[in-house]
C-alpha cells in the first residue's frame, strides 16, 4: 500500500501495521481504549453528541450523518435494540471494507460495542459477504479474542455493560448492501427494501430500533471517541469532515487503496497517488460510487472530492470505488456495463427498477450494435429521471446515473454510436472489425497460432487472412502481430 | 410441463446437527442453506423441503430464498468451477475477451457445464482483487492477470489434474 503524497491514515490506520489475528498487537496501538472511555468517562448522551458533533457521514456512499442516527436509535424505545455493521461490500471495482476486516477487524468490533452502549443495544451483528472468506476468518478470530478478554460479551470490564458481536452471511445479492434489504436477509428473506420511514433507527431489524453503518464508518469511530471531535475535524471540509478510502483501479499505473482528506482534488489521487494513466494513453475519465455513480471528465479532474461535490457533478461518493478510464474505453460500453449490472441484481420488487431498467439496457444494447436511433437518447434521459424519481430503494433510485453522467459528458460518443454506427474507442465489437493489409503481412503465422477461434489462414511467408464471420473480434491478433499489418476499423 | 412430485426420502443428519448448534433459530433459513450447500454442492428440490419442514415454513418461501441469492446453485455444477471476475476494474481490463475465449475453449456458453462434468463457466462479481485484474478464479485458486492466451494453459491445468485422478 503506498502511503505517497497527501495520503492521511484514519480508517486504514493499522492495516498492514498490526498482525490482524492478534488482539494484543491492536491494544498496543491504543485498540479499545476508546471502548474504555466511553464506558468510564462518559454518558450515553456524550458518545452520541461527540459522533455528531464529529460531522462523521456514512462511508457506505450516501453520506448520511453517522451521529444522526446514534440519536435516533438511542432515543427510540425499546427492550431490544441491534446494532448492525453493514459488511457486503457488493460495488464492483471495491474493496475498502474488505481490507478493513483483514486487516484491522478489531477496530469494527470496538466501534459497535461503542455504538451499542450509546444506543442502549447489547446485540451486535456484521452482516458479511460469503465471498470474503479471510474477512469471515479475522472477524471469527477477533470475536473469540476480544470475548476471551473480557472486551465483549457480559460486563465488559467490569462496567456492567454487555455486548455480543456474531456474524451473518450474506450470499451474493447486490441490493442485500441497501439497509433494509439487508435486514430482511438477516431475517432470513429475500433481501428486498421495505418502504423508508420507519427508518431502521425506530423499526429495523425483528422491527426493534436498529442501528446499521458501514466497516469504513465504523473504522472511524474508536478514534473519534479517543481523540474527540475536534481532532477529527481538522481533516477533510466542513461539511465533510475526515477521510475517505478510495480503491482506485483501472487504468492507472499504481492501483490500490488510497486513504486521503475529503476535499482532496482528483487529479491528486489520480495523478500523484495513482502515478498517472498506464501505458501512456490519456486519461477519459474517472468513475466514481460505482453502479450507483457516474463517469467525470477530464474538465472536472480538480473538483475537491466531497458528497456534495460529486453529487452536483452527476455522480457521487459511493463506497469508494474509483476506476480510471482511458482513450480505449467506452463510455456507451461503460453505462451497458454498469446496467447489465443492476439489471442483474435488481430484487424486482418495484416496477421502476425491476423493468424500466431492463427498458435502458435494450436501448444500449441496440446503440453498441450499430441499431440506434434518433431518439435513443431523449429516451434514455426521460427514462432514467423517471427511474432515478420512482424506484423503491437507492438502488434502482441511483442505477441510471451511469447513464445520466455520460449522456452529459460524452455525448459526442453516443452520437457517433447512433449516427454514424462507429464506437470511437474501438470497443464495440459489433461496430469493429479486424484486417490484415496485405502489404505489411509478412506471414510469420503468429496471429493464425494465436487466434483462439482458429478463423485465420494462410500459408507461412504468405499473407494471411481473416475469416469474418467466425472472427469473434477479441483482438489478441490485433495486440499479437509485431509488423503492424493488422488494423482495427 | 408436468412437475415430479418431490418428497423427503432420506434423512440428513448433517443439517440436523447443524440447526441445533445455532444460537439463534430467528432467520435460521439462509444459514441452513449455506451448510446445505457446503454438504451437497448444490441444492436438490428434497433438501429444500426438508429444510422446509425443519424450519416450519413453506416449501415456497426456502425455494424463494434459494433463487434469489446467487451463491446457491439449483443444479450439480462441474468438478472445477471456472470463475471470470467482470467486476468494473477486470472489465475495463479485458475481462469479457477471456471469458469469450474461455467459452471457445471449453466450447460451452457461460454458467453451462462441459457435458464430462468437469467444468462450469461463469462469470462473477468483483472479487476483491482489482489490483490483479483481470482475475480468473478455479475453484478458490484466484489466476491475476490473465490474458485470452492463458486461458489454454489454465484449463490444461485441470485437465491433467482430472486425467491423473482418472488413472
């Protein structure tokens, strides 16, 4: 992990510092001392306002204030209260919960029995991705650990406070990732939203007061708690205070996670974290909440990142992911990308979602093939408000800003597709096509011993030829030949 | 189409003893059907309605479970599952080229099973390792990197695994 310019470590702090499997190696570096604090020095009511006057904002990707819903589930009413940490990291392209829970999963651990003393709940549950089975492994060993030592379990250090923590499995359902579907998993349902208010913080989970926050958000906790609100406050911007974790991939020579202020331009990640675009091509644009966010160009590269900054440019904070885009990528094969997606995942419980998106994968589907029309994209603006106004849950409420961002930016790109039946980056297979110029063809048959379909022929020193219609237009000819005989068009 | 009747003819023991030891028998459901499916590979129609009729609820609402979630497989799946990553940072990686010349490969369309039983080809979400794009998993052996001319060597790989076991 590089810890390059600009780079500050608050919810990445002991990641690849502390043995993870080791409780002892934590409390050396001040691990719950905060729980500590909390339970001896403080009341309930000053835990919540210390989160709340911390600014601290949900890290899962809608930025709701973190102290916000303390207080509510704290003043809801109730013999039972649930206290969920919200482990199904489902956006493609990120994988900064994961690293937590590998690497620090103590410090989750600590943060919601800090959260259950402060709401008044004595049950802890992670809800966690079956696909991360080294994360389910550290979380087993923390649990067992910290239950040993008396930091969770009956009468946490003498204090006459008790907390469980036990974990739940998801099993591959993106939705499962919105509060409310992931409740209904819990409960051992299909994971589909139920209708917000009540919000979770007055009837969640078995319909008792639950308070639900994400690995990234809870990573911050402890050390808001140990350091208070306004150390963590001289991090990132007003309304955004601290940092945020960004699994920055793609195109970019160093991929990886990058721990950075809120407010930090892109063009910093991107450029001097990130070490600039690969292979020398240009940089397009940059993806950001994943199939929930939207693509920005290379006009907005020195916005400060914060919610409202990302938001007010069509895209938005999202858990973190943040995949670089190059010349070769395209953004019509991007927005089909990121819909085939939700498409996929939606639960199908409202209409909106379950077919107005299938509705705008088909339009997609017919501009990458060369089938589009005139107005495909006043139909995929209208459709995708009309999505974005009616659907259920921040899934379907968020999946066609894909779409919305780059008929924004890139709409040169669609009308190309559209009018012209050409994908400027060379990406649409159905609109390219391979061909070998008989004049630089030397014959040395290494595009014919490549080809995994078998589709070109032609004897040795002698110009080769591509079979059209068995070609399935992968390109490895393309990347294979060294005498630049074959072109793409 | 008319549907076989399926009842519950054999005794899972192992389900059984898995049930006592939760804690907690609220939303019991997709616990049972993880281990159900730990045990079996996939999950049979009559293992449904025994978990059906262990948890005391409708056969309906475990099948509704069942298919909603994309880790639980209805059918036998091949000896050796081949999974392409087509998370966002394997697919603007190339991605989808390898799970085509996977497809050539094994001369199967994705989530379909050779007809040896050996492989099945699907493709999966974002598995966590971006920095290794594009990712190709076997099993749980995850292959970074990979480029539409690995593809040969890797399903090599298992080819000979499956004929040594053979002899």
């Amino acid at each position: 992990m590089s810890s390059g310019t600009g780079q500050v470590r608050i919810a990445l702090r002991n990641c690849g510092v502390i043995d993870p499997e080791s409780i002892k190696d934590y409390i050396a570096t001040d691990g719950y001392d905060a729980l500590a604090k909390a339970l001896f020095d403080m009341s309930p009511d000053e835990v919540v306002e210390t989160v709340k006057k911390s600014g601290l904002r949900g890290r899962g990707g809608a930025g709701f204030p973190t102290g916000i819903k303390w207080e509510t589930a704290r003043r809801s009413e109730s013999d039972i209260k649930y206290v969920l940490c919200n482990a199904d990291e489902g956006d493609p392209g990120a994988f900064m919960d994961r690293s937590v829970l590998e690497g620090d999963p103590h410090c989750v651990l600590e943060a919601m029995a800090i959260c259950g003393y402060a709401i008044g709940a004595s049950q802890g549950i992670i809800y966690v991705r079956a696909e991360y089975p080294l994360a389910v492994k550290r979380l087993q060993i923390a649990i067992e650990q910290a239950t040993d030592m008396g930091l969770l379990g009956d009468n946490i250090l003498g204090s006459g406070f008790s907390f469980n923590v036990r974990l739940y499995f998801g099993a591959g359902a993106f939705v499962c990732g919105e509060e409310t579907s992931l409740m209904n998993s819990v409960q051992g349902g299909r994971g589909e939203p139920r209708l917000k208010p009540p919000f979770p913080a007055v009837k969640g989970l078995w319909d008792k007061p639950t308070n639900i926050n994400n690995v990234e958000t809870y990573a911050n906790v402890a050390q808001i708690i140990r350091n208070g609100w306004e150390w963590f406050r001289q991090f990132g911007t007003e309304k955004s205070p601290g940092t945020k974790v960004f699994a920055l991939a793609g195109k970019v020579n160093n991929v990886g996670l990058v721990e950075v202020p809120m407010g930090t331009p892109l063009r910093v990640i991107i450029e001097d974290i990130g070490g600039g675009i690969r292979n020398n091509k240009k940089f397009k644009a940059a993806q950001t909440g994943g199939p929930s966010g939207g693509c920005i160009p290379a006009e907005h590269l020195d916005t400060p990142i914060e919610y409202e900054s990302l938001i007010s440019l069509g895209s938005m904070m999202g858990s973190g992911g943040m995949i670089v885009l190059d010349e070769d990528d395209c953004m019509v094969g991007i927005s089909k990308f990121y819909l085939t997606f939700t498409a996929e995942e939606s639960c199908g419980k409202c209409t909106p979602c379950r077919i107005g998106n299938v509705r705008l994968l088909e339009i997609l589907d017919r501009i990458t093939e060369g089938k589009g029309e005139e107005k495909d994209m006043d139909d995929l603006e209208n459709l995708g408000n009309t999505i974005k106004d009616t659907a259920l849950c921040g899934l379907g409420q968020s999946s066609p800003n894909p779409i919305i961002s780059t008929l924004r930016y890139f709409s040169d790109e669609y009308k190309e597709h559209i009018y012209h039946k050409r994908c400027p980056a060379g990406s649409c297979s159905k609109l390219i096509g391979y061909k070998i110029l008989p004049d630089k063809c030397t014959g040395c048959t290494v595009c014919a011993r490549n080809c995994p379909v078998s589709c070109i022929s032609g004897e040795r020193k002698k110009v080769h030829v591509i079979d059209q219609e068995r070609c399935i237009k992968c390109g490895v000819c393309f990347s294979k030949c060294r005498f630049k005989a074959i072109v793409r068009g | 189409m008319a549907q076989e009747i399926v009842e519950v003819t054999e005794s899972y023991p192992a389900l059984d003893a898995f049930y006592d030891s939760l804690p907690d028998k609220n939303g019991a459901l997709i616990p049972m059907l993880h281990k159900a499916q730990e045990e079996y590979g996939y999950l049979p129609q009559e293992v449904q309605l025994y978990v059906a009729l262990k948890l005391g609820i409708p056969a309906s609402k475990v099948y509704g479970v069942a298919t909603f979630y994309s880790l639980f497989n209805l059918e036998r799946k091949g000896q050796y599952r081949i999974n392409v990553c087509l998370g966002t940072a394997c697919y603007v990686r190339g991605s989808e080229a390898i799970l085509e010349a996977l497809e050539n490969e094994l001369k199967i369309k994705r989530t379909e099973t050779t007809g040896d039983g050996l492989f099945t080809l699907s493709s999966i979400r974002c598995v966590g390792a971006c920095g290794l794009a594009p990712v190709v998993m076997v099993g749980d052996k995850v292959y970074g990197r990979v480029t539409p001319d690995d593809v040969r060597g890797i399903v090599d790989e298992y080819l000979g695994k499956a004929g040594e076991h053979n002899d």
